[in-house]
C-alpha cells in the first residue's frame, strides 16, 4: 500500500485487504480509481456481498456508528482510494437537528443491509453516491427551524441544485455533467421535482424537491439497475466548439455569444479543456474576472431590468416613483447584482429597506409576472426619454 499526503489518497494493489471484519472503523473510503470487493466470512468462505467502483463510497457506517466493521474490504484490482474522516462525513449532517441525524444513520445503514443481501452487484458511476448526498442534503433542507429557513433564498421552492452541487464536490471526485445528468435522471422519472426560477433565462437557479423521501433511495436504486443495462449512466463526452454549434444549428458564432451573455443557453453546455483554459487563464491580467467590459446600449435597445445600468439616475427615480413597492420588489427579486444596486441606490433608504424587506418575504417571484413588469419598466424608461415604442 503506497499514500499520497498531498491528496489524502492510499494506493492498493488487487488482493490487497483495505480493512477486515471486527475491526474498529474511524474513516470511510471514496473510490478514485480501480473497484473493491465487500465481503464476509461465512463458514470460513469468502462471500462478496458487494463490488463498488469509482465514485462509490463504502465503509462509512464505521465512523458513523462507532461499532466495529460489519464486514471486510479488499482492492479487486489496483485502486486509489480517498480517506473520509468522520469529520468530512458529518458535513452533511452536521446542519441537522439530532433527530434527522439518527434517521439519517438508520438509513444508511439500511441501505448497507441491502448491498449485503445483493451480490454481484456493480457499479458503474457515481450515481448511487450522488443520490445518498441528496437524500441526507434534503432531509437537512426540510428540517431547517423556520428563523434560519427565512435565511436562505427560495427555500419554499426547495433545495438549491448550485448549493446541493457544491456539497456533493466537497465529499465525491465528480464532475458538474455527472452531478446534472444525475439531476435530470431522476427528474425525468418524476422521482424528484425540479422547478427553476429567473426570469425564464437559462442561468436561472434550479431547486430540488425529493417527491417521496420514504421510497427515494430505493426506487433510484432500481432506477440506476435499468440504466447500468444501457450506456445512460455514462455522461455524454462528445464535443464541438461553437463553430460547429452554429454550423448546425444554421447560424452565426456571434449570435450565440450574444444569447450566451444574455444567458439563454444552458451553462450545462459550456465546457473548456482544463489544461488550456488555465494556461490562457494565467496570461491574463490581475483583474480581468473580476469585471466584464460592457458595451454601452442605446435606450432604443433596452431589454429588460438588467439594462437599467444604461440609464441615468434621474430617470430611473422617476420610473420607480411611478411603478410602486410591489412590482420594485419583483425586479429586485430577479435582477442581477448591479442592477439591483442601481434599483436600490435610486430608493430613499426607507423606502428601499421596505421593498428589500417585502421581496425578500414573499421569496421569487413567478416568472411570468416579473417578465412582464420588466418589460413594463423598459416601455416606462423609454417613454420618459421620448423614445417611440
């Protein structure tokens, strides 16, 4: 066995046992390359219970539980496998009242009781690990006390799938493609709701709503039976540039940069080969991602509230006077930073305090009402500059 420190990762040739039965657990495993067999002694014969492979995690009810290993674990061929400290593992349920703590581990080691009552099982993704985040990552959601639910942004609406992603990489090796391809499984099969929020734009925030948490894991389970028969696990990792793109869909590589900056094309799209972004990342100067050069609109050519960084301060007080608390607080609740800024910077300090405060109780607003008091702030701000409809 061979460690890397800077990595936290041990190396195992095939055969090789990573932990035996009866011994006392104090970390678990996240499989970073290779596969591992699960197994027990019975009547002095080995019986494999489970087979796991990349992204899976196994030896977690040790630390979890205190007890001694249930079973033993051994490299089926040469692999590296991520140390998890109890530490990392309650991450997750740390944000938990201490009863959703126990159910938590009750379910876990359910779900241990199956694998072992289901041999010759593999695992061709991360899926089942994605699906076990979720499960602990939503019961913490619901839980919320309602002072601390009032803190976090669309919590009616579910758990935030930026947020839910975030997690997910702190504890597994996978990429944002498996985290959505996952996501849009599930959904998919109706398994999970998900329902979106911004303005109908493409970068809108997604929330995650688990459906039925009492059969969640085990219809994704057999869910993730079917898709190993199939190539559905696997995410797609075909690629075109943008020239391509635009090749086949007939258009012009500057029309979808423009409906890229305008955020109408999914950022699940957008991907960059690491080694060559980062060196081109590194020859630009200090601050270059720290701000974006914006090209300067013609009131004629006014969107939507995001566009109010091209009006003038008088203007948009006189706008705002006339459009009322109510329809203020549903462009604050899908503007972007600056232009909320520019909303609030335009506000008495009284009077933006109480449209910050309604919006932020009333949560996001419905898509379709705020596009259309966005278009009715851009027709009100063009009338007011004497520009024709």
């Amino acid at each position: 066995m061979s460690t890397k420190n800077a990595q936290n990762v041990k190396s195992y040739f095939k055969g090789q046992s990573i932990y035996k039965e009866g011994q006392k657990g104090t970390v678990a495993f996240m499989i970073q390359k290779g596969s591992v067999n699960v197994y027990r002694t019975v009547d002095g014969k080995k019986v494999v219970t489970d087979r796991l492979g990349r992204g899976e995690i196994f030896g977690e009810m040790g630390p979890l539980s205190g007890n001694e290993r249930s079973s033993s674990a051994e490299a089926a061929e040469y692999c590296d496998l991520m140390i998890l400290t109890e530490q990392v593992i309650q991450t997750l349920l740390s944000r938990c009242p201490k009863t959703i703590q126990h159910l938590t581990k009750i379910f876990i080691r359910r779900l241990r009781r199956a694998a072992e009552s289901s041999p010759q099982k593999t695992h061709k993704s991360s899926f089942l690990s994605i699906c076990r985040i979720l499960e602990m990552a939503h019961n913490c959601h619901t839980s919320m006390k309602p002072a601390d639910a009032k803190n976090v942004s669309g919590h009616k609406q579910g758990l935030a799938a930026t947020a839910f992603a975030k997690q997910v990489k702190q504890i597994l090796l996978v990429s944002q493609l498996e985290i959505d391809n996952t996501i849009d499984q599930l959904s998919a099969l109706k398994i999970i709701t998900v329902t979106k929020h911004g303005s109908g734009k493409a970068f809108g925030e997604r929330y995650l709503a688990v459906n039925d948490m009492v059969t969640f894991f085990q219809v994704a389970s057999n869910l993730h039976k079917e898709l190993s028969k199939t190539s559905a696990l696997e995410p797609e990792l075909e690629y075109l540039d943008i020239h391509d793109l635009a090749e086949e869909v007939e258009a012009l590589p500057e029309v979808l940069y423009k409906k890229m900056a305008n955020m109408e094309i999914p950022e699940t799209l957008f991907f960059f080969h690491k080694n060559s972004a980062l060196t081109w990342a590194g020859d630009q100067e200090e601050d270059f991602f720290k701000r974006v050069k914006r090209k300067k609109k013609k009131i004629a050519d006014l969107e939507d509230v995001n566009d109010l960084v091209f009006v003038d301060n008088s203007t948009c007080k006189e706008v705002f006077a006339k459009l009322g608390y109510y329809k203020l607080g549903v462009l604050l609740s899908v503007a972007e930073e600056e232009s909320k800024k520019k909303i609030l910077g335009n506000l008495a300090k009284k009077i933006a305090k109480i449209v910050q405060d309604e919006a932020e109780e009333r949560g996001p607003a419905d898509p379709a009402e705020a596009e259309d008091v966005s278009d009715e702030l851009i027709e009100m701000v063009k009338a007011a500059k004497g520009v024709s409809l």
